[in-house]
C-alpha cells in the first residue's frame, strides 16, 4: 500500500475481484472502507478480530486499522470492495446527515455484517449497479456515470445505517484453531508495546512454541513476530499522524521496539520511507 494514495475519485471501487493472494498482506490506510465477501473460504485479521468470513458477509472498517486477509488458495477468493474519503461524505451533504451516515464506522469500527435472504440479495444488486457505474466512469461521459455512481453510495450509506439501527450481533464461525489463534492475537494487543518473546507468549496462554508457532501460520498465514512487528509499525505509524513533533525514539519505545537501528529497517521496509521522513511529511501536512 503506497503511503499516500493519489485518488482519482474520492470513492474507488473493485467489484467482485478474484485475483489470487498469496501470502499474508498486512495494510492499513487512512480511509475508510466497506468490504464485502462474495465466495470462497478466507480467515481476516482485522485489528484484534479474527474473524472468519463465509458469503454473504459485509465488513465496515475504520481507518488505519491493521488488517490482512488469508483466503485459502484452494478456492477462487471473490470480493467487492469500496474506500472512500468521509470527507467526501460532508462535501456531499449537510453535516448532520452526513454524520449520521458515517456513525457506523465511527461508533462500530470494523464490525461484521452477515447478511443473508432479503438483506443479500438487495446488496448484491446495489453492488452489481455501482460497479457497472464505476466501470462507465472512464467512458465518453464520465461524469455523469460518476455522479449517478455517488448517488448509488449513499444509498448503500443508508442501507448500512438501517442494519446498524440496531446493535450488531457477531457471528461466530470459529472452530477451536480459530479460538486459540484468536487468544494469541488478543494477548498481543494487550501487551505489543513489551518486551515480548515466543516463550512468554506461549507461557502466558498455556501452548508450546511449536504449537503456537504452526497454529498461528495455518490460521492467519503469518507468523506470530510478523504479525506483533506490523502492529507495531501501524501503531508508530498513527502516533507520527497524531502527534508529529514527536521524536522517532520516542515513537520508537512507546509501540514496543527495544532498537531504534531494528525499528528504522522495519519501518522503512514495511512503509516504503524512514520514520524521520515520515514523521516529516505528516508535520508538513498538519502545517
């Protein structure tokens, strides 16, 4: 993911994309999200969520939540996906609907939908319409189809606040892997800023380290320390957007790194940049 998206429209679309993955892709962005997952079997690490999808399932994310999917190779990987600015959102309208439409991602923030019956077929068809609007954008009159293609998104904004009305149940589909995996990932969300160690964590939830260790690649397709150093990293991440007069040390100690020369080689291979050039552009930004 590039550090800076330069977005042609304020909303990008991907309508039922079945390219393959391989390999677990840990993102995050500033941008808000709605995922929905058409086909296939995938487990997706989304913060400290594991969740594990089944057709039919609808993801609101906030922005700059950690997340990776780890969709099974054995099976087409089918899924729509839409980000788009909330900015755009209160350009569009007045503040309050605005607000209202946007109360989901912010108040719920990365929760899962299941949607099945009435509810699947009615977003399947919004979404089958907005990728034929979003595929005509290019075409001799692009800004009509973009208009019409906005109008549509908010729909689906209103849709979405409608099945939010009332308080979302989570499904469960997991299976005792998925609820270990799942103890793993909460202990490290509870403590990625220590001084961690595979037989800490696996003293901590009672496992051994071999188990521990294939468990964790076979559900999420990472490793353990690749996914406690991406955490890490998405967190310095959102400090340096927060506060960008902090120092890189600072930032370096708080999310966890005992080594500021390991935290820079980390940073810049994940992220693309050093943190010192990083935290620079975000302080420009903010000026």
């Amino acid at each position: 993911m590039p550090l800076t998206m330069q977005w042609k429209y304020p909303i990008e679309m991907t309508y039922r994309n079945d390219s393959p993955m391989e390999g677990a892709h840990f993102h995050s962005h500033a941008f808000y999200e709605i995922y929905y997952f058409d086909s296939g079997v995938c487990n997706y690490l989304i913060g400290d969520k594991l969740m594990t999808l089944q057709p039919g399932d609808l993801i609101l994310m906030h922005g700059m939540t950690l997340h990776c999917p780890n969709p099974s190779p054995q099976m087409p990987y089918v899924r729509t996906i839409l980000h788009f600015d909330p900015a755009y959102v209160h350009k569009v309208l007045q503040p309050e609907p605005a607000s209202l439409l946007l109360k989901p991602f912010e108040e719920l923030r990365n929760i899962r939908i299941s949607l099945a019956g009435e509810d699947r077929a009615e977003i399947e068809t919004l979404l089958s319409e907005l990728g034929r609007l979003y595929a005509r954008r290019s075409a001799s009159d692009p800004g009509a189809a973009y208009d019409r293609f906005v109008l549509r998104f908010l729909e689906l904004l209103h849709l979405i606040r409608e099945w939010c009305r009332e308080p979302v149940l989570e499904r469960g589909h997991r299976s005792g892997k998925e609820a270990h995996v799942q103890s793993v990932i909460t202990y490290l969300e509870e403590h990625y800023t220590e001084d961690l160690s595979l037989d800490t964590i696996a003293g901590a939830l009672h496992l051994t380290k071999p188990y521990l260790s294939s468990l964790f690649k076979e559900v999420t397709g990472t490793t353990v320390f690749k996914y406690l150093y991406n955490r890490r990293i998405n967190q310095a991440k959102i400090l340096f957007r927060l506060e960008p007069h902090r120092q890189v040390s600072d930032v370096c100690q708080a999310v966890g790194f005992g080594h500021p020369a390991h935290f820079s080689r980390l940073f810049k291979a994940t992220v693309g940049v050093s943190p010192e050039m990083y935290r620079k552009r975000m302080l420009a930004a903010a000026e």
